[in-house]
C-alpha cells in the first residue's frame, strides 16, 4: 500500500504537479495546447504541447491532503498568482508573499518526490503540511518577471552538495518555476551534521540580481512589495537560464 507523502495516509488519489487553473492561463484559447518544460540538475529536459498539464502524480490522500490543505492553499494563491502570471502589476503585503512562499515549496516538494531526489524528507514534508512553515536551516524565495512572449510553464531544479568554511556538510535543493510572465525561485539549504553549523546562512550569487528580483522569504524589509521589479528576464540575452544558474556553488557559500 503506497502512503501519503505528506501525512502518511493511504494514497488515494491524483495531483496535478502543475494545476490545471494555470496551464488554462497559459493558453489563448481552450483548444490549444502549452508548451511545458522540466529540467532535472541541467539534465533529463522533457518538452512537450498539452491542453493540461499531463504531470499527474499519486502520492498524496483526498481527505486529509489534496482536498483539505492543499486545495485551501491553492484556492488562496490562485488570485495572486493568477495576476502576476499574466503580468498584470501587483503589491504582496506580507500575507501575499507567505502564501507564494508556501505555494511554491508545495510545488518544490512535489517534484522533488516525483524525481526520488530525497531532499525533502519525511519530516520534512509532515511539518509542511500541518504548519506551512517554510522548511531547512535555510530558504530563500525570488520572484522576477519574464518579459518573453512565449507562453509556457517551465520548472528546472536540482540538489547541489555543497560545505561551510569549517567543512560542515550542507544539502540544498533549487527551483526555479516560470509561468507566463511570474518567475519564483526557491533554494532550501539543510544541515547534514546534526548539532553543528552556523545559526545564519548567507549565499552568495553571479550577480547582485537587485533590480531584477524581490526577495519575499525572508523578508529583508517585513512590509509589501511591488511587482514586478525593474528589470525583467528574457529568453534573447538567456537570462532565465543565467537566472537558474546564479547561485555560485562553492565551499564559501554557506558561512
């Protein structure tokens, strides 16, 4: 018997990795079909057009998951996500950055179960689903804008191993997600040495990225943002892959 990913139930019924409510946003008509994209560590990229997502997992329950805080967590990102995905101008009070922070692990987490990575772990993904709280020693959470015409859904993520100056063991995991117009970028970093490691984690990028990013978690200024930032991403200079690529992995990253 297959058990929920999340709460440990028995596993009685189907995802959508990619909710249906945004692959219809990504589409001008109901009779054409998205382009979708999912990357792996660089590697592993799968394209293809489709009317729905056509990423459908079984690993979660209905009662207690996909019908209970799953669905309420969709039904509460839908509205913000929605505008910002069709590039329509938004200000995030705290409450709006949180939700797309939370929304956005859901989705880290569900792929990174899809593909057995095992970043998140068991408790990982029981403290998620009964707090939301925001899982690792560290998590940062983007969002930028892509000024692009093509419309198309498109995730790339990856665990990278990486250490501190004084050789503790670090794990991290990063997605990057693009729908229409909305970038959301996530990087978790846990500890693999219990007891030990620095209480702040610092990571380092390429570039500054600060005209072309907002940080919502955590947030460095605790108030409403505006979106989108000024400078947005493009496919003609490759910047969304620059974008994915921006975390310098070395053993100076974590300090």
């Amino acid at each position: 018997m297959r058990h929920c990913i999340f709460c440990g139930d028995r596993v009685d019924s189907k995802e959508d990795a990619w909710p249906k409510w945004l692959i219809r946003l990504l589409k001008k008509s109901p009779r054409e079909k998205a382009a979708l994209r999912v990357s792996r560590d660089g590697e592993s990229v799968r394209e293809w057009l489709a009317k729905n997502s056509l990423i459908v997992v079984r690993n979660v329950c209905r009662d207690r998951c996909n019908s209970g805080w799953m669905s309420r967590l969709e039904n509460e990102s839908q509205p913000i996500l929605s505008k910002m995905i069709t590039s329509i101008p938004a200000t995030l009070d705290l409450e709006a950055q949180d939700k797309i922070g939370q929304w956005a692990v859901k989705c880290a987490i569900m792929f990174d179960n899809i593909d057995s990575s095992g970043f998140y772990d068991v408790g990982d993904r029981r403290r998620f689903s009964q707090t939301l709280m925001l899982p690792g020693d560290f998590i940062g959470v983007w969002l930028a804008h892509y000024s692009g015409t093509d419309s198309r859904a498109f995730t790339n993520h990856r665990t990278v191993q990486l250490s501190n100056k004084a050789g503790i063991p670090h794990r991290g995991h990063i997605m990057t997600m693009l729908f229409g117009h909305l970038v959301i970028q996530v990087f978790n970093v846990k500890r693999l040495a219990e007891g030990v490691g620095p209480e702040t984690i610092h990571i380092t990028t390429r570039n500054e990225w600060i005209d072309s990013t907002i940080q919502i978690s955590p947030s460095p200024s605790a108030r409403s943002v505006s979106w989108p930032p000024r400078i947005s991403l493009n496919e003609i200079e490759g910047s969304i892959q620059i974008f994915c690529e921006r975390f310098i992995l070395s053993t100076k990253d974590v300090v």
